[in-house]
C-alpha cells in the first residue's frame, strides 16, 4: 500500500468517527484539533508515515504535525473521552496491524479474559467463604450463648 493510500485511509477513518475531513477542516475548534492529533500519532507510529508526508497531506506544515503527535500522546494518557475516540479510529483502519500484531492482540485478549475469569471465580469464592465464616461465627455465638446459660 503506497503511502498516500495509508493517509487517506486514516483521514476516512476519522471522518467515519468524528465527522471532521480533515483535508477541508480549518480552525482551532476542540474536536477538529482532537482529529488531527489523532492523524498525525496514527501516520507516524501505525503507519509508519513522515510527520512531513502527513502534514503535506491535509496542508498542514511540519511543525504543526510535531505539535499535534506529541499533544496526542498526553492526551492519550490523560483523557478518557479522547483515548476512546482513538480506539475508535483504531478500529476502522485495517492496515496498520500486522499478522503478528494481530496474533499479540488476541493472545492478550485472551489473557485478559482468562485473568477476568479467575479473579471473578476468586470473587466468588471470597464471597461464599465469608457466607460460611458467618454462619459459623453465628453458630459458635449460639454455642457459647448455651454455655453460660448452662453455666
């Protein structure tokens, strides 16, 4: 895939999540600055894109694509709602995961999976282990009530 197939597919993801081209896009609007950090990151780390081939892309220059890909890394880290517009955009461009990447992702998939499934069995076990404890603990409250009245 040449590289100006890989942008266009980016740019039409985001359009397919935000609803902002961001070839005709202009202005310092929140959701359209969120739509280019989210191009420029995607380009340069998935797409394995120059900062500058993907800046010429949507008419943008250089320095605004360093700006837009470093905000967007500490936006990724800081805000949910952005982290999950991301993923969403993730989502609909195909060819930034590789067989292997693929493979990885489904291999931790699982392995989430399988950890949420044991700390619920777990959860589960801890819960009917205090039912127990407390019906015991009533059980030798009623013993020792028995006791002193005996006493």
């Amino acid at each position: 895939m040449n590289k100006e197939s890989k942008l266009k597919k980016i740019v039409e993801a985001i359009f397919k999540v935000t609803g902002i081209d961001l070839k005709t896009a202009k202005g310092r609007k929140a959701k359209i600055a969120d739509a280019k950090k989210i191009y420029f990151y995607i380009a340069l780390r998935k797409a394995e894109m120059t900062l500058q081939d993907s800046a010429k892309y949507i008419g943008m220059d250089h320095s605004s694509a360093v700006h837009n890909n470093k905000k967007c890394a500490d936006f990724l880290e800081t805000d949910k709602i952005f982290k999950d517009i991301f993923d969403k955009v993730l989502k609909k461009i195909v060819f930034i995961y590789t067989k292997k990447e693929l493979r990885d992702i489904a291999a931790e998939t699982l392995r989430d999976y399988r950890a949420l499934k044991l700390q619920i069995l777990y959860y589960d076990e801890v819960e009917r282990l205090k039912a127990e404890i407390d019906k015991s603990s009533k059980e030798l409250e009623g013993i020792e009530n028995n006791y002193k009245k005996a006493s």
